[in-house]
C-alpha cells in the first residue's frame, strides 16, 4: 500500500501545516502552478516528489525540471496527471486525447483552484483535482488532499482544509 499526497496551485506559497498532514505519506504529487522552484525544493527533501508543471511556471526552473505531462503506475495503478486538462465532460482536447489513448485509472489535475473527485463513467476513470493551497487565485479555502492506493484500487480518500486565505 502506498499513500499518496496531493496538492496543486502553490503559486510561491508552501505552508507549513503541508509537512504534517503528508508525514506519513510516501509520496507527494503537486498537479503544477509550483511558482518559486524553492517549494518544490523543500518538498523534495521532504518526501520522494512528482509534479508536473502549470502555466504560471512556463519560462521557469520549474517547467525545466519538471513535465507537462506525467504517467505514473504505481500499485498496479495507471495514473496520469497534467496542470490543465478539464474534468470528465470537459476535458481540454490535448488532455482529453491523451485520456482517451492511455486510459489511466486516475486522472489528476489543478489550475481550476476547484476542488474536485469524480468518476468519468465512459472512460472509466477516476479524476482528482485537489484544489489550490497557495494564496493566489479566487479560491477561499485553501485545500490538499490524501489518499492510499492498495493493489490498484484508490482508498482512504480525505481532503484537509489548510484554512482561508
């Protein structure tokens, strides 16, 4: 089993409370909008790290450092995560294609600031958006998410509020 944390849209802001609600995980996943490349620094020395990078990090370390796209497989599990990519029924046709040609079982993404988990009954897809839990955007509360994958299946699904911004 491994347990997964999952955050999005730092935008240059990491707070503290992240080292203690992803303590126990064994990973961190942030879906982009990293900002400054010293939050994924820390978070690097944290915990093994995957992020992908989002539009505010175009032209930065960070879109240097990390993809547009990521493909994970982990317990079993096909996972596929992008900064912009829509939701089920709204996907962005470069996301939706890929969905389509890869079919991961979870489908992560950010940049709405809206946290989000829903299933996509015609891919069969699970989609995760943890929502924003830096200060800039239109969001009010700032959120992450945890969850376990056990053979292939995703378990435990919780999503901490970090508070307002």
């Amino acid at each position: 089993m491994l347990r997964i944390g999952l955050m999005s849209d730092t935008h240059s802001h990491l707070d503290s409370k992240v080292f203690d609600y992803f303590e126990h995980c064994d990973e961190i996943w942030h879906a982009g909008d990293i900002g400054n490349i010293s939050i994924a620094d820390k978070l690097v020395a944290f915990k093994p790290f995957f992020a992908v990078h989002g539009n505010i990090d175009v032209n930065t370390e960070a879109a240097w450092r990390f993809p547009l796209d990521l493909h994970l497989e982990r317990e079993g599990l096909k996972v596929y995560m992008t900064h912009i990519g829509g939701y089920p029924g709204k996907y962005n046709s470069r996301a939706g294609k890929i969905l389509r040609d890869e079919k991961p079982h979870l489908f992560i993404s950010g940049h709405s600031h809206i946290l989000k988990v829903m299933r996509d009954p015609v891919l069969d897809t699970l989609h995760m958006n943890p929502g924003a839990c830096g200060l800039e955007g239109w969001h009010r509360v700032r959120t992450l998410m945890r969850f376990s994958i056990d053979n292939a299946q995703i378990k435990d699904v919780e999503v901490i509020e970090l508070g307002r911004k």
